[in-house]
C-alpha cells in the first residue's frame, strides 16, 4: 500500500461531504427534538459584483466553526446562504445596466426599478452562490455546512 507524502484533504474527505448533503446533516430537522433551541445564521453573500476574497473567507470560517459547535451543543442549526445585497452596491450595479439601455433608474420608478434590482441581482446572485457553493465542495477540507437547499432573499423577505 503506497501512503502518500502529503494528506490531500479532498481525496480523503470529498465522498464524506457528499453524504452529509445527500443525508441533511446540515438541515435544522436532523435534530429531531421538539424542545431543542433553535440557532439560525444567514451568511452576507458576496458583494454585487460576485467577487470573493480572504474576509469573505474568515467570516465564512467563524460563521461555520459556531454553527457547527451549535450543532454539537444540541441546537437546531440553520446557517443559510444569503442571496442579495439590497443596498447601494446593487443600486450603482444596476444603475449602470441601465444606463447601458439608455434608461435611468428615475425613468423607472421605485416599483419598477426594485423590480429589475431583484432580476438582474438574481443572476448574479446565482453566479456568486454557484461560486461559494463550488469553491467549498472543491475545498473539502475547509468545506461549510450551509443548508445549500434553501435561499433567502432580503429584498422580497422571500425563502425559497
């Protein structure tokens, strides 16, 4: 048997995430007592652009650790991957679209222009949390336990 020189954490772990999805140890209902507390956390996403960088990882990080101790201590954990920045980022972002179409966000109107907020930010939100999502099913070894099932999103007060 050849052991290798250096631990690759993904040959070693990647089959054991896999089950833990496809088990739900990460949904709140894998603790079945009624009484038990219930501990809920939702990730920020990435900003609008979609970018990630080393915050978004020690914040992903500390998010996970405490969740997981939650979990150990016998809560009802649900750390649930956000999906939108409702703030000015996403204004300038969309802004800019837009102005490409030769519109502003005043020709729309508040209704409309929280509208196209919400579509154009549902594409790229996609986009960020395919990319969270593939970046920590690459890195098992660092791998999250969000609930990747479910999303919410802050700007419709809608969970999905």
């Amino acid at each position: 048997m050849d052991i290798p020189k250096q631990y690759d954490p993904r040959e070693a772990e990647e089959h054991h995430y896999a089950r833990w999805e496809q088990e739900g140890y990460f949904a709140p209902e894998i603790n079945r007592d009624p009484q038990a507390t219930v501990f809920s956390i939702v990730i920020p996403p990435p900003n609008v652009t979609g970018s990630l960088h080393m915050g978004h990882a020690l914040q992903h990080t500390m998010m996970d650790v405490l969740t997981r101790y939650k979990r150990m201590c016998g809560f009802r954990t649900l750390w649930l991957p956000g999906m939108d920045h409702a703030g000015i980022s996403t204004q300038l972002m969309v802004s800019r679209e837009l102005k490409k179409e030769g519109v502003s966000r005043h020709d729309l109107g508040r209704e409309k222009f929280v509208s196209a907020s919400g579509n154009g930010r549902a594409s790229r939100g996609d986009k960020s949390r395919s990319k969270c999502g593939a970046k920590a099913r690459r890195s098992i070894g660092r791998a999250r336990s969000l609930r990747w099932m479910r999303t919410c999103r802050a700007l419709f007060g809608k969970c999905l």
